[in-house]
C-alpha cells in the first residue's frame, strides 16, 4: 500500500455542512474511488484554521490519477465547490504533503 496524504481548505462556518455531506457520500461515487484503488481515505479538520487533513491508503496498481476525469467526481466537485476553497475546474485545491517520520 501507498500512503498520500494533503491538505485542502474549508471556508469558514461550514464545518457541519461539509461533515453531513460526507456522511451522506454518494455510494456511486464511493465505488469509484474503491475501483481507483483507494483502500483507505481518512479526512480530519482542524477547526480553527478550517484547514482538511487527508490521508489515504491506495494500492500499488491503482487508477487513481484517472479520477479527475469521471463525470461523478466533477459533479461531487461542483457540489462541494460552494464551501471549500477550489481551483477553476471546481476541484479542492490541494497541497501534498511529503512523509518525514513513520513510527
């Protein structure tokens, strides 16, 4: 497994919207990211800053870089797209993050 891990930016005062959408994630869209070869996908949010911490657990072999082209990931962008900081194509703006420790 491949461990990935980035940040990405709420806007304020949508800390519960952004949770209920998660909890209420589109099973479509959930099969597809499994397809991907996503294993594990993990979002935490330090309130404060807004600030999204991702980590995911993706397969050696996975088609994950494929995502961005799938009509149900733009459609779960543009509904995402009103609370989170984004780039013009709706998607999150992202900032990877490299791993300097494991335990």
């Amino acid at each position: 497994m491949k461990k990935v891990a980035f940040t990405m930016k709420l806007l304020p005062g949508n800390e519960e919207v952004y949770e209920k959408r998660h909890n209420e994630i589109w099973p479509e869209l959930v099969e597809l990211l499994k397809k991907a070869g996503i294993a594990e996908y993990h979002i935490f949010l330090d309130k404060p800053s807004g600030v999204l911490f991702a980590f995911q657990n993706i397969e050696e072999q996975n088609q994950t870089n494929s995502l961005t082209k799938e009509a149900i990931m733009k459609k779960w962008w543009a509904f995402m797209g009103d609370i989170m900081e984004t780039n013009p194509d709706q998607s999150p703006k992202v900032t990877r993050l490299e791993k300097v420790f494991s335990l």
